[in-house]
C-alpha cells in the first residue's frame, strides 16, 4: 500500500496580507501568495504562467472591498492625488462594499470581479495601453479556466450556454490586449507592464497567430529571433511558432 495522496489546496499557498486603502483610507485584507511557495510548471505556449496546486493569476490584483479601488498588486499603492479623485468619481460611487470575509480562497467570479474594477479603476486614472492590455490578457486567460470548469457543467443546456459566453468574452478580452499592447509598443518605453521586449513580442506574435493574422506574427517572430538578448527559452517558443506559422501558410497555398 503506498502513501495516501495529500490533497493540496490554494489556502496553503496564500495569506490575508493587511492593507490600508489609498483611496478610502479603510484596512482591509487582500490574498497573497507566499512567495516561492508554489511550484512553477511549463508555461502555456502564449506564456500563461502555471504552477503546481494554485493558479497564482487569480492572485495578481489587490482589491479594496470597502470602496472598489483595485489594481494590479504592484501599482496599487501608486496613485496621485488626481488619480485618486478620478478614481473615487468614476468608480467608487457605483460600487457597493463586499463582504469577501468567508472566502478562504478566491473563485473564478471572485478573481474575475476584481479585474473588472482593476480595469474600470485603470481607465478612470488613465493609465497607461501596456497595464490596460495586460489587465486584459489576465482577464482573457482566467476567462479560459473559467470555460474549462463550466465544461463539468451536467446540465447541458446551461453547459453549452456557459461555455459559449466565456469563449466569447475570454476572445473579446484576448483581442483587447493584443490591440493594446500594439499600441503600448509604438507609444511606450520597455518594460511595458513587467514584459522585456522579446517578451512581448512573443506573446504578441502568439496572438496574431490565434487571429490569422500571419504576417504580423512572422514580421514579430523575426523581431523575437534577430534580438540577441532575447532570453532562450522565448528564442526557443519563437521557433517553435514560426513552424506552425510556415506550415498554415503552406496548407493555405496549395
Ligand atoms: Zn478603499
């Protein structure tokens, strides 16, 4: 008889981190990861980080349930006294306080909420195409976990009408970043939102790539390849895609 499985869950690799809010100045709690916890696996071929037991995205964003206010961890404490009025004006007055108390770990909805406000707040303090795309490209990508749980659904009406709506939006969000970050390349310096240039580039040929797009893929995987600091393993992915890319190119020929 071997060892009996332990069950692992997210509570394990979280804490309720004690914050004060910059906008409404109330305390409030927010889940944090303990650091290098989780276990880092293979990234998805569009770079989606993954990592053992916890889907560490649902995690990316500190939300005041007082008030609304919410970004993305690192920018959260980073506000102007303009920013945070705008803040206030156009985001605050429509959002009612939520009780998130007896959430020991955060669902889909849960995570899907926050960067909605995330998003809302973003456009309210005029931040920058890169944060704005990047907020979309996390929405877009816990859209598609969400669409994988709705797909246990038994019921199959209420599965088929689930999954449909989550593709749809998780698309709508995947276009959104991938028309941001365009912009964000032409108008920002690099890092934009965390990501180096061969980074971006990558995942931005990537997306092309799932929107047919195959000349701006290949103009950007070229871009990726002829970097020389570009990181191997995006050097490596960047191959990889430029195969996919030549063969529907070739299937499209014949
Ligand atoms: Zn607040």
């Amino acid at each position: 008889m071997g060892m009996p499985e332990i069950q692992h869950t997210e509570e394990e690799f979280i804490f309720d981190r004690k914050m004060t809010c910059i906008v409404c100045d109330q305390p409030f709690t927010t889940k944090t990861l303990k650091s290098s916890r989780a276990r880092r696996l293979e990234s998805d071929v569009d770079l989606r980080p993954r990592y053992e037991h916890i889907d560490t995205l649902k995690y990316g964003i500190c939300s005041c349930p007082n008030c609304g206010y919410s970004a993305l961890n690192s920018a959260f404490s980073h506000l102007s006294p303009r920013q945070i009025n705008n803040i206030k004006e156009q985001v605050c007055v429509h959002v009612l306080p939520e009780d998130r108390s007896g959430c020991s770990s955060y669902s889909y909805d849960q995570a899907l909420r926050m960067h909605e406000l995330a998003l809302r707040c973003a456009d309210a303090k005029l931040a920058k195409n890169g944060e704005k795309a990047y907020l979309h490209l996390l929405m877009a990508w816990l859209l598609r976990e969400k669409e994988k749980e709705a797909e246990q659904i038994s019921i199959e009406e209420l599965r088929n009408q689930e999954t449909a709506a989550c593709h749809e939006q998780a698309e709508e969000h995947y276009l959104a970043a991938f028309e941001g970050f365009q912009q964000a390349m032409m108008n920002e310096m690099f890092p934009i939102a965390g990501l180096n240039q061969p980074t971006l580039e990558y995942i931005l040929a990537y997306m092309a790539f799932h929107f047919g797009k195959l000349e701006v893929a290949a103009k950007l995987i070229g871009s990726v390849l002829t970097t020389s600091g570009a990181p191997r393993t995006i050097k490596d992915r960047a191959l990889d895609l430029k195969d996919e890319v030549i063969k529907i190119i070739r299937e499209k020929k014949r």
